[in-house]
C-alpha cells in the first residue's frame, strides 16, 4: 500500500528532557491510525510536529515523499482538529465551514455548494444558520470536520476530539467518524488514550510509552500478539508472567518452569534456538485464564480464589498464586460452584501464551496451531 508520510528519527526535547526518543513511521494512503498511549507518551508531540506546530530537535517528516520538516503549518497538506474544535464563536455553522475555502479563494456559488455538500455529509443539513453555542457537543465536533474537510489536505490530524463528549455519544461518533474516513477514502492521524477507542475505530495501532513506538500493528495484532509487557498491560487485561524455559516438547511445546509452578506454551518454528534455563517474559489474557478443580496435564500452578463477582454474561476471578501475587480470570459462568478461600488449580491453552521482550533484539516467538 502507497505510503503517504513518514516519520525518520524523530527526537525532540523540552527543558533537557527528551520526550520523543526516535520515531519511525509510515503511514499508508487512506488508513485510519491512531497514536494510542497514557499521558505524557509523546502522542500530541508526534502530531503537533507531523502539523509543523513543533520542529524536531533530529529526525525528517516526509508527506508524499517531500521533506516538509522546515515547512510552516500553512504550508503543509495537512489539517488538525482540535479537542476544543476551535470553532470561531462569532460565525455561524455555515460561515465555519466556508472560512477556508473563502482563503482558496473560491467563488460564492463553489463555497455554497461545498458548504452544502458537507453538511449533508457530517447529517447537519438544516443547521447552516446557527451558532456554535447552539450546537450539542457532538454536533461541533461534525462542524470541526466539515471545515477541516473543506480545508482539503492529504492527512487529517485528529487529537483526542472525542474527549470532551459522554461516553454514549462518543462511542456514537467513532462509529460515525470511522464510517466517514472510509466513505471519504482520506488518512486520518487520531490521538488518545482510550484503548477501546482505539481498538473500535483503527486500522492500525501505533502505542507509545516514553517517547518510543513500542508497537504499530492492526487492533488485533497489538491485542493478540503485544511484543513488549508494556503493550500487554496496557491494552485489555493480560497477565504477566515470567519463567524458565524447562525443555521443550511434541509439537512445538515448551515446559515453563514459573514462580508458582509449571506451564505450557507454544514455542518455536526456527526463529529461537530454545536454550534450557533461559529467562523469559509471556503473557496470558484474562479470558485465556481457566480454572480446575484438580491439576491438568502440563500444568501444576495452584491458586486460591481470593474475589469474584458477576460482571454482567462474565465471571471475573481474582486469584492468588502461590508467591502471593494476583492474576486474574474472565470467562462466562460455567455452573461451577465457587467460594473465596478455595483452592484451584490454574492452566490456558498454550497456543494463548505470548512471548516477550525477547533478549537482544531477538524476534518473537512465533505460535503454531493449538496442540491437540
């Protein structure tokens, strides 16, 4: 797919501390990719000088295979939407949206027939005549991508728009707003922190932590398979784990020798050489987590069950292992009988542990199909 920014060694600093430690990116033509990450990642500083409203200490930006890292914002194609939508206060709905194509310099009956055209897009037909204190929230924030989209551009920079709105209306427009970027075939840059948005609404996932990419991938490759403990705490709920490798198996099958006992996971295909007592880090999602009542093949790691409670169709388990340390369970209520106090016995399918922060920059291990 046709890549329609890069980013190349993108280090910035402010006040001494360096906040962007070398950003490479590509972004493809007509995606929808989200910088996703906790406060204070760099995801606004990444955006702000994707927009040119910060220069990198280091580092080129590319739009459309042109150096543009010198160029002032005016002079790049690519249009920013604001958490506060920066709408001007004065101008109703309609004279919003004209304002940057009156700087085009088109005639009245083009800037009429655009307005119209992208009110009709955003469902605002009708509301060209009022005023943005007159408007709901998410009624603004269409007004914001109306003029946005009328300002043209390559690349739309959306940070956090959605922040200001409740939940229920927010998760209304990722879906309008997602429906939108396609219907229009236009790359779209989004900021946040809420990985559900993130997840809901992306094509791909770029997270950050500490002014580095820690991983860029589809929602379901960060979900499934994060490459780092940071990806895997902070997207949905996994477990960490760390452990020996004890010897592998049939199949594919590695023996995990944990803190609280021994595990399974599918190992390698070629790309690690398995050493005996080497140190490793894996994951299990919360839902991948199951309960026995007595020790399963392969697996001898005891807990005990320390809180449960019904969480609408799902069970959520809180467990301590042997070592004290808590993991945790989500999975739908299968009759079983439970009571805080009692004594389980913990597994999950190998094909479900992750591997990683694998040692010296060594891939990860890639899985093979469950065994049987």
């Amino acid at each position: 797919m046709e890549t329609i920014l890069s980013l190349c060694g993108i280090r910035k600093q402010f006040d001494g501390v360096e906040v962007l430690k070398g950003i490479d990116l590509d972004v493809r033509k007509g995606e929808f990719l989200t910088f996703l990450g906790p406060s204070g990642c760099g995801k606004t500083t990444t955006l702000r000088i994707i927009a040119g409203l910060e220069a990198p200490d280091t580092g080129r930006v590319l739009l459309n295979g042109a150096d543009v890292t010198d160029l002032p914002p005016n002079k790049r194609n690519v249009n920013t939407i604001f958490q506060n939508y920066a709408l001007f206060p004065h101008m109703n709905v309609a004279a919003n949206i004209a304002y940057p194509l009156k700087l085009q310099h088109r005639k009245k009956p083009d800037i009429q027939a655009c307005v119209a055209d992208l009110l009709d897009l955003v469902q605002l037909s009708g509301f060209g005549g009022r005023r943005p204190d007159e408007l709901s929230g998410g009624q603004r924030q269409r007004v914001a991508i109306a003029r946005a989209l009328a300002a043209g551009g390559d690349v739309l920079l959306l940070d956090e728009p959605l922040g200001a709105l409740d939940l229920q209306l927010r998760r209304q427009m990722q879906r309008e707003l997602k429906a939108l970027q396609k219907r229009l075939g236009r790359t779209f840059l989004y900021i946040t922190h809420d990985q559900e948005e993130a997840i809901n609404m992306s094509d791909r996932i770029a997270v950050l932590h500490e002014g580095r990419l820690e991983q860029l991938g589809t929602p379901q490759e960060i979900y499934d398979r994060p490459k780092t403990r940071f990806v895997a705490g902070f997207i949905g709920q996994a477990n960490l784990f760390s452990a020996e490798e004890a010897g592998a198996f049939e199949d594919g099958v590695v023996r995990l020798a944990l803190d609280g006992g021994v595990g399974e996971a599918l190992a390698h295909d070629g790309a690690h050489e398995l050493h005996a007592c080497e140190q490793v880090s894996f994951c299990v999602r919360s839902e991948h987590i199951k309960i026995s009542e007595t020790p399963v093949p392969g697996f001898s790691i005891a807990a005990t069950v320390r809180d449960y409670s019904y969480l609408g169709g799902m069970l959520r388990i809180v467990l301590a292992l042997s070592d004290g340390r808590e993991i945790l369970c989500a999975n739908r209520p299968d009759g079983s009988v439970l009571s805080a106090g009692g004594r389980v016995w913990v597994f999950w399918d190998p094909k479900n542990a992750v591997f990683l922060d694998r040692p010296d920059g060594a891939p990860e291990i890639p899985r093979k199909g469950a065994r049987a």
